[in-house]
C-alpha cells in the first residue's frame, strides 16, 4: 500500500488522514474543537494550539488503527504549512517533521487552500483539471482557475469579509453562537427569505463583498429591537443566506460565462451549507460537470491535505513546489525536510 499520511491543525479541527494514491480515503480522523471554543463565542488561537498538541499523537495512533496500517506504509507525509492560525500550523509541522526523520519518510507542506480543491478529487476520483474552483470558507470566497495539478490562479476574491466569516458573524447577531455557518443553515431552514429581504451584495467583476450585507442585517436587528420573534430570525436567516448564496452565484456564473470549462468544483466550509449546493447544482447544469465534496470533505480535515500533498509533490504530476519545504543538509551529512510555516500563504 502506497499511503499519504496527512496533517491539518491550521485551525480549530485536529485532523489525521491515511489517503491511498491521492485518491482513496483509508482512514479520516476529525477533532472538532467546537466545545473547546464555544464559551468565548470564536477560536482562541493559544487554547486551540494547545489542544492540538495534546490530540494529535492519539490521532495519527487512531488514524492507523482505523486504517489497519502501519508507518511502514506510509511513502509520504503531507502537512498544512498555511494559511492558518501560526501557533496552530507549528504544531502540526513539528509533529509532522518528527514522523518523517524518525520513519524516514519524506514530508511535503500543503497550502490549505489547495487542499478544499483536492477534497474533490477525494470525491470523485476520476476528477482532473483543468477546472473552475470556487473556495469558500471561513477565511476565504476565491474564484480560481486549475489549469493542471499544483497550479492555480486567482481570478476573483472578496474585498473584505470572507462568505463563512458573514455566515458566523451573522450567526453572532442571530444569537446562534459558535460555529455560526451549520446553525445559521439549520434556522434558515425553517425560515421564508421574502418576509424580511436583505440586499444581494453586487460588485462589478469577480469580487465579492459581504459587510454591507452583514451591517444592514444588524440594522434590521436593531430596528425589531426586543419585539424581534423566532420567525424573524429565521426569516432573517433565510434572507441572509440567500443574499450570500446568490451573490456567490453571481460571479460563479459570470465565472462560466468568460472562458468554457468543463469541471466545476465547490469547497470549502461554506460549501457545506444546503442552499449552496442547491443553487450551485443549478448555476452549473448544461454547462460542465460540478463536484461538491461530501460534507465531511468541506470542512477541514487532513485527507484534503494528503490528496494536495501527494499531487503537488510526486511525479507526473511533479510541478516543482519544492519552494513549500527546504531540503537541508546537516554538517553530518544526513538530510532532513524542513517546512516553512506561512499563516498568510495566498494560493502560490
Ligand atoms: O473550511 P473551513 O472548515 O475552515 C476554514 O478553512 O476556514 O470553513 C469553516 C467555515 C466557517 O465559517 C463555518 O461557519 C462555515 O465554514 N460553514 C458553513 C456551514 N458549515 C460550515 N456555513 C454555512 N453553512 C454551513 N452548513
Ligand atoms: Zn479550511
């Protein structure tokens, strides 16, 4: 067995992945530290650096276990190096580059934001670029294209808030709590968008925009004052997240209409959220293929990891990102891999 062992801790889920060829997901373990952050309303970046250290050596035990592997399988090591939380990305490359010099496997650092775009290829095997990505999470909305394995350009992004972030801050407002994205999904739901419309942020080209959309919620909010009822909050809910979905669709579909691609994929958090995967359904039918990870594959995890990790790194789909790790030679002689941890990493 030619295994990827990957490792995401770029935020607030410790995660270990075994992942076969790229492809196949042996085994994906997943800690949520959602409790660990739900009194202080958000990720408290020194408490989730910590928890991740004290997780992650029982999970790469239970990732093999689950697998019914062992490290002799293991031909790579893939690690998220960024974007992300610094302290967070450190414990997942000191682990990380343990593993590697005491199994001597070689160790590849990951772009996080690759990984959501591979965690369709998890979904679909037979998935190859060129496509057309859109990412949306708590950090990012990115419209990009793949051209070939390991490469890809921006051609749209947010100017302020990413769309998970509004789903979270709007969640806040709504006084659903922390993670706001999957309880604003839920409340939306059972809420009609038409009885209390919110504006569709509307930006020329590909960017997007949501804090507009996020101060004109608060206002409504603030107008309803203490007469505000449950069904105005799902009401709202269900107008937010119209308005985030549609002005995603927007450029999505704009996207489509300058250049024909036959591949389309949406990941990321957000692409988790029910009218999202609808809507993107429709805005793609008759013009490519759309592959929507599953819901486990949207959200962080390290078998997105491994699948980047393994594609960027080995041949032929080779494309020379060893800029990602820096092979060092010590005065001994023997060689080692280091990574560079860079919490602002862009999609280079
Ligand atoms: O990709 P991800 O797990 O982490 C980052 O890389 O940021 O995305 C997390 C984001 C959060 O903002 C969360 O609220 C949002 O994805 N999210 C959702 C849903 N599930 C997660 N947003 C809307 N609807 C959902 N069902
Ligand atoms: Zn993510």
């Amino acid at each position: 067995m030619a295994l990827t062992l990957g490792i995401e801790t770029s935020c607030d889920e410790t995660s270990v992945a075994l992942v076969e060829d790229g492809r196949r997901v042996v085994s994906n373990v997943i800690h949520s530290q959602v409790d660990l952050h739900q009194d202080f309303g958000g990720v408290v970046p020194e408490l989730a650096a910590r928890d991740h250290l004290e997780r992650l050596p029982g999970l790469v035990e239970l990732a093999f276990e689950k697998a019914g592997a062992s490290p002799d399988d293991v031909g790579l090591i893939a690690v998220t190096r960024g974007p992300g939380l610094a302290g967070c990305l450190l414990v997942g490359v000191g682990v990380a580059e343990g593993l590697s010099a005491s199994w001597s496997r070689p160790l590849t650092g990951v772009n996080h934001l690759w990984g959501h775009i591979y965690a369709a290829m998890l979904a679909r095997p037979d998935l190859e670029p060129p496509l057309l990505g859109l990412v949306v999470s708590g950090a990012h909305s990115d419209l990009v294209r793949m051209p070939e394995h390991g490469r890809f350009e921006v051609i749209g992004r947010t100017r302020d808030d990413a769309a998970g972030e509004a789903f979270d801050k709007a969640a806040r407002m709504l006084g659903l709590g922390y993670p706001g994205g999957p309880a604003l999904d839920r409340l939306a739901r059972t809420g009609d968008p038409r009885r209390q419309p919110l504006p569709k942020p509307s930006l020329p080209g590909l960017e997007f925009s949501f804090s507009g959309l996020k101060t004109a919620l608060l206002y409504r909010i603030r107008d309803l004052g203490h007469a505000i009822t449950p069904r105005d909050k799902a009401d709202l809910a269900a107008a937010f997240e119209r308005s985030v979905v549609e002005a995603l669709m927007d450029k999505l579909d704009e996207a489509l209409g300058e250049r024909s691609v036959s591949e389309v994929v949406v990941a990321g958090g957000v692409a988790a959220n029910t009218l999202l995967r609808r809507r993107a359904a429709e805005v793609v039918a008759g013009r490519a293929r759309l592959t929507l990870p599953t819901l486990e594959l949207c959200t962080d995890n390290a078998a997105m990891i491994a699948a980047a990790g393994f594609f960027a790194n080995s041949p032929p789909h080779h494309v020379g990102r060893s800029a990602t790790s820096a092979q060092r030679t010590r005065p001994g002689g023997e060689s080692h891999t280091s990574i560079e941890v860079d919490p602002s990493l862009g999609w280079d």
